[in-house]
C-alpha cells in the first residue's frame, strides 16, 4: 500500500458469487479502480476495473449499489440493492439471448463484496453520453441523428425480443430512453444504449416509478411495454434534429396529447424532411391505434428515412476506413457503400459474450 503507484490504484479482487437467476462464470475475478469514480448517478456510483475471466484481463465498468444520500437505513440500502440486481438480470437476459450485443454493454457479472457492497459488472463503452452534444439547444447533424436513432431502434428491438432461460419470450422494455443513457463511441456513429435501472420484464421490475423516469422523456400514462420506448425514442429523436423538446407540458396526464400540444414550428424551422416528419409524429402518437405497432416497424422507418438522404461524405469515409468496426444493422442497411476489400468485422467480435 505504501508507494505512491499502489496507493493510486488500490485494486480489491474478489470472487464471483452465485446469485440466483443471473448467469455468473467460474473463474471470474473482479479488480475494482476504487480510487475513481467516472460517475455518481442517485443510486449508483460508477467505478472502472477488471474483469479476469479464465486468466483473460478484460477492461470493465462497475455500478455498484450506493445511494447518495446520508445514513441510508439497512431496507433502503436493500432496496437499491434490489434495483440493481434486477438491472443485472436485465443485462444478463440480453447479452445472453440477443443475436449480437453491440447496442447495449456486455454483461460481466453481478457480485457481492467481502464487505457487503453489490456491483453490477459490464463491458467499458468507450464514449460520452448524446447529452453532451445537445447542450444549449444544440442539434445534431441530421443526417447523423437518424444514424444513431436507427442504431437505438436496434437494440431496443433485441430488447423486446428478449426470452427467458426456457427459451420463452421475455420482452425487456427500457422506459428510460432519454440522450442521458445514449453513449456514442468516440470518432465513429455507433451508438450504445445503457442504463436498464428504470426496465420493466414480466416478473422482473427495478421497481422505478414515475420520479426515477427523465420527466422530459416520460410518456402519457396510457403508453405503456413497447409503446412506451417507441414514444421515448420519438421524443429522443426530436430533440436531437431539434435541439429543444416537443411538449411543454408534462404528458404526465392521462390525457391524449394531441399535434396541437407539439412544438411542430421547431421540426419546420430545422428544415426537417417530410418523410422524417412523419416518422417522428407517429412514434409520438398517444393512441394506439395509430402509434407504431412495434419497434421493428419504427426502425424499419427510420431505416427508409436514412437511405432516402444524401450520403454523409463522414459516414461514407467512416464505414470504408480500415479500422471502423462497422454494425451489423449499418451494413446491412447500406451493403453497396462499403466498397473496402473486408467488408465485414471480424468474425465473433461484439457478437458473443465474453467467456461463453
Ligand atoms: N458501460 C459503460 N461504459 C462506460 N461508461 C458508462 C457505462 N455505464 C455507465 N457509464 C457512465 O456512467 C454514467 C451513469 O450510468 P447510468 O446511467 O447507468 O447510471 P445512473 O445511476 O442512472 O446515473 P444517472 O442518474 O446519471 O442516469 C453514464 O452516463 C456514463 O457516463
Ligand atoms: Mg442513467
């Protein structure tokens, strides 16, 4: 402990502890950086370190169950405890049973430590948060928000097709897609969506309530499963184009929020396509009967939409540079613009869980 190099990464490892319902490995090590926090969020604070799975050193995140507020009493402690675990299980059900992960962090594990503190461990996305890039009523490039949209509308599809360890359909529903839990990787398009602390899966709930969900974000309390993700999207994705948000008011209501309620005027001043338009107006539709039937249509759309626009001269050098790790949807949404000798990734990357 003594040298200055001990003391500025003091690393705690610890086994892996079997925890009912979540998938664990043997041979899994945990290091955890507690010297660094990359983040303190209500529940949580995030920390980085190691996972040593089979001798192999893999960098990771670790959430680990902390409330930030003082003295909390033992059941408020197991209450978060209990959200995290659950958003655990939600990361494990998904790295487990979707097709590919490379929308949303790998999980790495979920433990106890020595000293009773619980950890979720996942795969390091490299990145910052959208947040970082609407600030001040910025938008996005148009062309560039479609792109990430597209990418989210992705892995929330692999979310609600997610199934149980039987094989059974499990949906996963996220009901807090907001900029916030949206990471893009540094000097590429690949967006990752995170945080699963508010999700919602038959028999499995973190518990969040209306105060936990980014109230800017949160859909009339009549769009509920996958309507409701489709709606946090749609509102995403406006303000993204927009830089500002489409309701004043809260939708917070059982009311049907109509056009009238929506800030249109910002979608024609940001010269948005018709076609984009329309998209984005049917993902924020409050009656069923007219909001879209599930994600897979949503994406379907936006997907359409992307191929409709001018080809981004930066997308077009991003997707045929020799070290972009292009994803599926993207190559397969634009298969003739990838005109490199190597036209996919490598083979098993991004596509498996680490170890299984
Ligand atoms: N897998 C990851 N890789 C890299 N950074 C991450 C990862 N997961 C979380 N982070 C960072 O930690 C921050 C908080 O994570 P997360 O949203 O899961 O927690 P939270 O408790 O909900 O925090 P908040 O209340 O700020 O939303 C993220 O905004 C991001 O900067
Ligand atoms: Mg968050």
């Amino acid at each position: 402990m003594g040298t200055q190099d001990s003391q500025e990464k003091v690393l705690k490892t610890m086994p892996a502890r079997d925890v009912r319902g979540l998938v664990t490995q043997d041979n899994v090590e945990y290091s955890i950086d507690e010297q660094t926090i990359v983040a303190q969020g209500g529940m949580a604070v995030i920390r980085r370190g190691e996972c040593i799975i089979n001798g192999q050193h893999i960098p990771a995140i670790f959430k680990e169950a902390r409330p930030n507020w003082n003295n909390p009493s033992s059941s408020e402690y197991a209450a978060v405890e209990h959200k995290l675990r659950n958003e655990a299980r939600f990361l494990s059900a998904l790295t487990y049973s979707c097709q590919n992960t490379e929308h949303f962090p790998r999980y790495l594990g979920y433990f106890t430590s020595h000293s009773g503190v619980s950890y979720l461990a996942m795969e390091v996305i490299n990145g910052d948060t959208l947040d970082n890039d609407l600030k001040d009523g910025k938008a996005l490039k148009l062309f560039d928000a479609v792109v990430y949209a597209y990418q989210i509308a992705q892995a929330l599809v692999w979310c609600h097709l997610a199934t149980n360890e039987e094989g059974k359909p499990n949906p996963i529903f996220h009901k807090d897609v907001t900029p916030k839990n949206i990471m893009i990787t540094r000097g590429s398009y690949h967006a990752t969506l995170i945080d699963f602390g508010a999700s919602f899966s038959e028999g499995i709930s973190t518990g969040a309530t209306m105060p936990f969900v980014t109230h800017t974000h949160a859909a009339p309390v009549s769009v509920t499963g996958a309507a409701e993700d489709i709606w946090q999207l749609g509102v995403t994705l406006f303000v993204m184009v927009t830089g500002v948000y489409p309701f004043d008011k809260s939708p917070y209501s059982e009311d049907r929020l109509d056009y009238e309620d929506l800030n249109y005027d910002a979608l024609i001043e940001a010269n948005i396509p018709t076609e984009l338009i329309n998209v984005i107006l049917k993902a924020l539709e409050s009656s069923r009967r007219y909001q879209y039937k599930s994600m897979a249509d949503f994406r379907d759309d936006l997907g359409n939409v992307l191929k409709s626009l001018p080809m981004d001269p930066d997308f077009a050098a991003w997707m045929n540079s020799e070290q972009s790790q292009v994803p599926i949807c993207l190559q397969k949404l634009f298969p003739d613009n990838i005109t490199r000798p190597e036209k996919t990734r490598p083979v098993g990357s991004k596509t498996r869980p680490v170890g299984a």
